[in-house]
C-alpha cells in the first residue's frame, strides 16, 4: 500500500514529530510511504527508510497554487491513499485533491480549538476524520457526520528521552543551586497555556519552600506580561523565562515536578514526554489531558484557572516525593501500554486497509 503523508509544519516537534513516529513505525513490507511536506522546513531534510520526501513550495493557507502541485505530485507517485496531517491549508486542498483523483483520504485533527459550521464542507471531502484524543474528538466530530470518526492517540518514543545524569547539567546551565527543586512549563506564552496562574501559584509554593524554583520554556506573546506579574509577587530567581528550547530530551529528566496548568488542550504531548521521564506531573481536565493524566493515578489535575489548587497540588508533591515518583512511575507505564509509535501505527494501518478496501 502506498501512502500520501500530507505534514506542511515547518519544525519538527508537534504534529511533524508524530508524522516521523508515524512513519518510523510502520511495517515496511506492507507500507510504501510518501512524505510532502514544505519545501526547506525541517522535515524536508528528513532520513526516513521506506519513505520518499517530497518538498512541495507552500506559502500557507492562501497559496492557491498548492493544489495544482499536490495534484501533480499524486499523478506522478500514484498512491493508494491520502493522508493529511497537518493544517495550513493542507486540511482544505488535501481533502479535495484527493476527492478529484478518486483516491481515500483521511485527515488528522490534533487541536480542540472551535470551528465555524462551514468547517463541515472541509471534512465531508475525508473518507474518516481522525482525532488525536476524545477530547478532540468531542469538538470536531460535530462537523463530521458523514466522515468515519476514530480516535488515534498520539505517541511518544521512550528512547528519545533516555538522557542520564543531567541534573549538573541543567543546574550549572541554568544557575541552579545544588538541591533546589525544580518545576518546569513547556509551552507557548500564551493565555490559555496557563502560566500565569502558575506564576502565581509559586508565591505561595516559594512560602513553604525556599529551596524551588519553576522555569518556564517557550516564547510568546504573553512574554512581558508574565515578566511584569513574576516581578508584581517578587518572584525574580524562583520564576525564570528561559525561552525556547531545544533539550526538552535532556532537561525533562532533571526536573522534579512538571507543570502543564493548560485552560485547553487537544492531549499535550509534553505530557507524554513527562511520561517517558517518570515525572510527576499536575495539569488541568481539559481536552485529551484526562486521557494521559488520571487524577490520583499517573498524576494531579486541578481546575484550569485556579492558582491555589495548582499551589496545593505542587506542594502535595514537593512535601511527598515518594507518592510523586509513584506517580511518575503510573505515567510511564500507561504511555507505555497506550501511546507508543507501534500503538499508533497499528491503529492507523487498520484504517488505511479499511478505507481502501471500501473505496476498491
């Protein structure tokens, strides 16, 4: 069978990453897979077994050429399926492409932000909509009554963070003191990733333990604004905004706690990785989160936008480190059972022969 991988993402983590998994994981002696993604992005560079790279020019959403050239490269490789993985206008044009040259095509939804009523004219182009949790699911599947609904979830690859004895690392690169205990965010700046509760729920963590400190990974918007209200509670040195980075791999084994106090959430594949790390975690019951994060079980949820919750549940964990590793130990083995690359190829290998069975 040869597949169509559609990814137009420029980086390599989020859903491309997931598109690598993907395609890693397959079964070579009964998958053929073709990759377009945009031309001079990240996975363009891409060495993959049993996958040939396709780099297509795409200006975005409005590129109105993008579809002329996804139709010669489908005339040209011939596929038995399509299947688009990422937005950018690759969920429009991929879904009407496919439909034109008589070809199965399923498309990936891995965010559970709304959608207008008009969203149904795209879907209805998809043989099958696939969601990336049941939270997802809950949001899009509206849209989509007359496409097949699965939920596929996501994965995380376990021996990409088997990274070892970085805790000097992380502290001498970051200026950590010996024994201080470490909370990490990594996520957009952003209002509805949370970090401004998280900000203030460290005023009252730093009350009952000086030895802390919480350092927030990422960029955004909200960038000066987190840095005005870490300055407003008198946090400078216990909040740190270290930016973007690149070791998520090497830093989240160093940590002690993990904090992803996100408003909404298709699943939060950092939560995977904390996982994979076997660290304790708290994060919000929004989304896909309550797939990967059982309350009690493999972590702690409170409600999104309460600052106090999240500052009782970081100190349940920093005052009780044995149940926090308990915890953290709970989360690898349900990512381990659920949400690893072979799970997931399975999972779609039974729906491509599935589609295409149905459309010969």
């Amino acid at each position: 069978m040869r597949i169509l991988h559609i990814e137009l993402g420029r980086q390599l983590y989020g859903g491309a990453k997931q598109v690598e998994y993907l395609i890693r994981a397959l079964d070579p002696s009964q998958h053929t897979n073709l990759l377009v993604c945009s031309a001079g992005s990240a996975m363009s560079s891409l060495a993959l077994d049993n996958c040939e790279v396709l780099p297509l020019p795409c200006a975005g959403d409005i590129d109105l050429q993008f579809p002329f050239r996804l139709h010669t490269c489908i005339r040209q490789h011939k596929p038995d399926i399509v299947h688009v993985h990422s937005r950018r206008g690759a969920d429009v044009w991929g879904g009407i492409v496919a439909r034109y040259n008589n070809l199965p095509a399923l498309c990936t939804r891995r965010v559970d932000n709304p959608e207008s009523s008009i969203a149904k004219y795209k879907y209805r182009q998809y043989d099958a909509v696939v969601s990336i949790s049941e939270g997802v699911r809950q949001v899009v599947g509206k849209h989509c009554q007359d496409s097949r609904q699965e939920v596929i979830h996501s994965a995380v690859n376990q021996h990409d963070f088997s990274y070892t004895h970085t805790r000097q690392w992380l502290e001498s690169t970051y200026h950590i003191p010996p024994g201080t205990r470490i909370i990490a965010n990594f996520a957009q700046l952003i209002p509805r990733k949370g970090q401004a509760e998280l900000i203030a729920a460290m005023d009252k963590v730093t009350a009952h333990h000086d030895n802390v400190v919480c350092l927030l990974f990422g960029k955004g918007k909200q960038h000066d604004s987190y840095r005005r209200l870490i300055d407003s509670y008198g946090l400078h040195g216990k909040v740190r905004l270290c930016g973007f980075t690149d070791d998520v791999p090497r830093i989240l084994p160093a940590i002690d706690i993990m904090a992803h106090p996100a408003h909404a959430e298709g699943l939060g594949v950092i939560l995977l990785q904390g996982a994979a790390c076997k660290r304790p975690m708290v994060s919000c019951p929004v989304g896909g989160i309550p797939e990967v994060i059982i309350d009690g079980k493999t972590g702690l949820l409170v409600p999104p936008g309460d600052s106090a919750a999240l500052a009782n549940a970081l100190l349940k964990q920093l005052d009780d480190p044995a149940t926090a590793q308990r915890l953290g130990n709970a989360a690898y083995h349900h990512i381990e059972a659920h949400f690893t690359p072979a799970v997931m190829a399975r999972r779609y290998a039974s729906l491509y022969q599935a589609l295409t069975s149905k459309k010969g």
